[in-house]
C-alpha cells in the first residue's frame, strides 16, 4: 500500500499493484522431485537447494515413497502410490507444476503424465533415464541378479514372476525383442509398441506438457546404452539407433514426434558425469535445467 496525496482533493489510500509499479515477478511453478532406484529423498537434497537458492521461494517437494529397496517393487504399483503423492500438489497449483525425475523415476513420471488426463505438469526433466529400456552389465544389476550377466537376464525378467520386480520391467533385451514385447508388462505398454485400448488417451494425456527436457552423457556407467536418456537404443547387432529413428517415434506412439515437431523437446549432452553424480553436480544443475524451472 502507498499513500498518495491528489492535489485538490484529500489524501486516499491507494492499493497499488506491483506490476504497475514495475516490481511485479512471476511466482515460480513447484517443482516436484521423483527419485531413482536405491535411492530415496537424501539423495536428492542438492538438487533441491540448487533449485531453492538460483530460484527463491520455490516450493520443492521430494516424494517420500517406496526408497532404497522398495524401489524394486513393480512399477505400476509406483506410479500408483506417486500419483496419490502428486495429484494434491497438482491441485493447488493452478499454474501447473515442473516434474523433475531421476533414473528410474523418469518411467514412473512418464508413466504418470500418460495416464494422469488433467495433469498440469508444465515442463518434464527426465534426469538420466533408461526411458528406451536398460540393457547392460551394471553394478546395479549385480545387485539385483548377482550371479547373471545381461545375456541370461531376460529368462528371469520375462515371465510372470519377474515382471514384479522393476527392473525387468525397463529391460529391453535386443537378441530377444519378441520376448520383450510379449512378456514386458510395462516399457512397451507405454512407448505404444504393444497396443492397448488407452493408447490414444494415453498419447493425448502426455502431450498435455509444454517442455520435454532429455539429460544424458557417455561416462553415465549405468544406464546402457547411455542413449537411452535421450530414447536411443541398440538395435539387434547394438549398434545405437536414435530417437528419431526408433519406430516409436516415426510412428508417433505416444507423442514424441509431435512434441518434437512442436519444438518442445530440449537435449543435454553432459560428459563426465558419473549415474550417482547427475542430481548433485551443480553444473548440470545450471546447464541442462535451471532455465527450464520458472
């Protein structure tokens, strides 16, 4: 409030807005954080100061849900128990909201902006994703199937029973395509390389965002190929072939294509970033999604 004096008159209290007194920015959106696997909110207490500090007064809320080694459970349960997380925040934002997903935690976010038909996620971060599927001798898959290697995982993750664990829900074996697309209850159902009868909802729910923001780089160690962050992945000889030359995208399964052709897709290439790094290295932070988060 100002008090103003108007010549001939009496003093009146006028409110005066802060726009017109060129004092006025925008709030920022919330920015809700998904974790990866085996791991859980203290991972994320960087990336959420970063956010905080470059961007006063944000409202950043890391989902407390199924951490360390119930991140293992499957993976539609997950995007359940977000969803009931989430919705509220979603709720009383009416300007919409940023998503911002590690890992593991960038299918459970996708997952959410498909089958989620009001959602009113604004721009989605997918932070080193396996979102083209995992297929590589990792450590993290050590410690889930300690005494297989990438050749014989597929005869534990394609039936029944190992459609409950997460992971086998993201492998995408190449020497075994017809196995991935029959068994995989999950990563096919939702880059629409299996039809189902939501495909077209689906599709349309995702394309709700305004931004798509892909992060990756070689040095990952852990999502294989690393090209996955950016929704590449080996054809049968694994040899790498990219996004725009995956069917999904040609044919425009889920939206990708559109999206892109919109503009609305933005990569960032990041070397020398370890897996466990990409969440606390505050160049990452600043590079590949600071802009993104207003």
């Amino acid at each position: 409030m100002k008090t103003l004096q108007i010549i001939g008159g009496s003093p009146v209290v006028v409110v005066v807005v802060l726009l017109l007194a060129g004092v006025c920015t925008d709030a920022y959106k919330p920015v809700v954080i998904v974790h990866g696997i085996f791991d859980g909110p203290p991972q994320l207490k960087n990336l959420s100061l970063y956010i905080t500090k470059t961007h006063p007064g944000t409202e950043v809320s890391v989902i407390d849900l199924y951490n360390n080694k119930a991140s293992l459970m499957p993976l539609w349960k997950q995007v359940q128990g977000f969803r009931n997380a989430i919705s509220p925040i979603m709720q009383k934002a009416p300007d919409g909201i940023h998503l911002l997903c590690f890992s593991q935690g960038g299918l459970i976010c996708r997952a959410l902006l498909s089958t989620i038909p009001d959602h009113n996620v604004h721009t989605f971060i997918s932070l080193s994703s396996p979102l083209a599927g995992q297929y590589g001798d990792t450590e993290y898959l050590k410690c889930v199937f300690p005494d297989c290697l990438k050749k014989t995982v597929y005869k534990l993750c394609y039936n029944t029973l190992g459609q409950k664990v997460s992971i086998c829900e993201y492998w995408n074996d190449p020497h075994h395509r017809s196995l991935y697309l029959e068994k995989n209850n999950f990563l096919p159902k939702l880059n629409g390389e299996t039809p189902h009868r939501d495909i077209k909802a689906w599709r349309g729910n995702f394309l709700r965002i305004k931004k798509l923001v892909l992060i990756g780089g070689p040095d990952d160690g852990v999502i294989t190929p690393w090209q996955s962050s950016h929704f590449g992945f080996y054809d049968n000889n694994e040899n790498v072939v990219e996004m725009r030359n995956q069917q999904f995208y040609r044919n425009d399964t889920f939206g990708l294509k559109t999206l892109d052709s919109r503009g609305d897709v933005s990569t960032c290439i990041q070397s020398g970033v370890k897996h466990v790094h990409w969440h606390s290295n505050h160049t990452v932070f600043m590079s590949c999604m600071e802009k993104w988060l207003t």
